[in-house]
C-alpha cells in the first residue's frame, strides 16, 4: 500500500495527543498546521518541518524521518497551563513508536526543545511551548 510517509507521520501524532484525556484536560484541541478561526487557547499545532527518505543503492525508500514541531499556544498569562501541557506532550512523545493506517512509526523522540514568544493576540502576549520531534516512519 502506497502511503505520504509525512502525513502518516502527522496523524500518528495527532491520534496519540488529542487521545490522551489528561492533555485533553489542559488544552481545547490540537490542530494540524494552524488553529481555526476563533480557537480558544491553549491548544496545539502539529506542522511538519522537514523530512528525508534512507535509501537502498537502488533508490528504494526504506523508510522517512520526518521532523515535527509539536507546540501547545496560548497566552503568557497562562504560562503555566502552557508548560504542563508540553510536559504531558512530551511523555506521550518521547521514545515512543505505534502504527497508522499504512504505516508503521519505528520511533518518534524529541531532537529540540521549543520556548518561542508569539505576536500579540488582542493584545496579549503569546507564547509556544514544545519541541521538535523526530519520527522513523516505514510505509507497511
């Protein structure tokens, strides 16, 4: 079956954080690429960052590792919200593996730490917190 390693990717992370009840306590939603209109923080964005394909000598794809920022957003005057849902992201993230339809996640571990002031929202200060995350990703 032929499978956007990428997108498997990103389903994978999607599914393992809006299923955890106790992030879902903390945040409202968790968005793929960018919240909707009227989203009421804290929530979180899922985007991809960026990806390369192992290959054989043959130019047969093994696998993927894809790189993805994985970020809980909201106010400053909610900072602390924010810093415990990105630690509960990143327990359900951290040397982690699982499977989504037509793939199979052999490994998904933080590479960086994220702390990153966001522009003012209705006067506001913004904050993100979270990390970039790496998945090992092989189509089934």
């Amino acid at each position: 079956m032929s499978v956007m390693e990428a997108y498997a990717g990103i389903k994978f992370l999607y599914n393992t954080l809006k299923g955890d009840t106790q992030l879902m306590a903390l945040v409202t939603d968790v968005y793929m690429n960018r919240a909707v209109d009227g989203a009421v923080p804290p929530f979180v964005i899922l985007s991809h960052q960026a990806g390369s394909d192992k290959l054989t000598a043959n130019a047969i794809r093994l696998l993927t590792k894809s790189l993805y920022q994985v970020c809980v957003e909201g106010p400053d005057s909610i900072s602390p919200i924010l810093a415990a849902a990105a630690a509960r992201i990143d327990d359900l993230l951290k040397r982690t593996n699982g499977t989504v339809a037509g793939a199979a996640i052999d490994a998904c571990y933080r590479e960086m730490p994220l702390l990153l002031g966001q522009p003012p929202v209705n006067g506001q200060e913004w904050s993100k917190m979270g990390g970039l995350y790496r998945l090992e990703i092989q189509a089934t």
